[in-house]
C-alpha cells in the first residue's frame, strides 16, 4: 500500500513540475520546490536517487565530513 501511495505521489508531482511551466499556477498554494521535495522523496522511497541529477539539492545524509584538526571547529569571529 506504501508502494502504491508513493508512485502515486511520485507521478502526480511529476506532472504537476511537467505542467508548471506552460500553464500559470495550476494550484497556487503548492509551489514547484515542494513538488519537487515530494517527488524526490517518493522516488528516494522507490529506491531510485534522482539527486545524483540535481547538484543544487545536496547528498545524503549517510556521508558526512569529519573534522581533520581533534574535533575543534573553525571559529570566523566578525568584529
């Protein structure tokens, strides 16, 4: 049934980004950036990654940089 939600919702984002260019605001209230998270999402819980294809949108949580110099942060202080 989760599969099923997620397809759902996969293609109906998939459709509503495909159509928010030549028709204005289908729905006004959904913005394209939120189309775009639920279709990314959906499609993440597929098992397909599409952010390989979007630069702007980052990586996954599962890789993240560790601190070379002992756990102390770089501190920029602005006077």
């Amino acid at each position: 049934m989760k599969r099923k939600l997620a397809w759902i919702g996969a293609i109906l984002a998939g459709l509503y980004l495909l159509t928010a260019g030549p028709i204005p605001d289908p729905i006004p209230f959904i913005d394209e950036g939120v189309a775009l998270a639920v279709l990314l999402k959906c499609t993440m819980f597929l098992g397909y990654d599409l952010r390989k294809w979007l630069p702007f949108f980052g990586k996954s949580a599962k890789s993240k940089p560790t601190c070379n110099n002992g756990g102390i942060k770089d501190v920029t202080i602005d006077v």
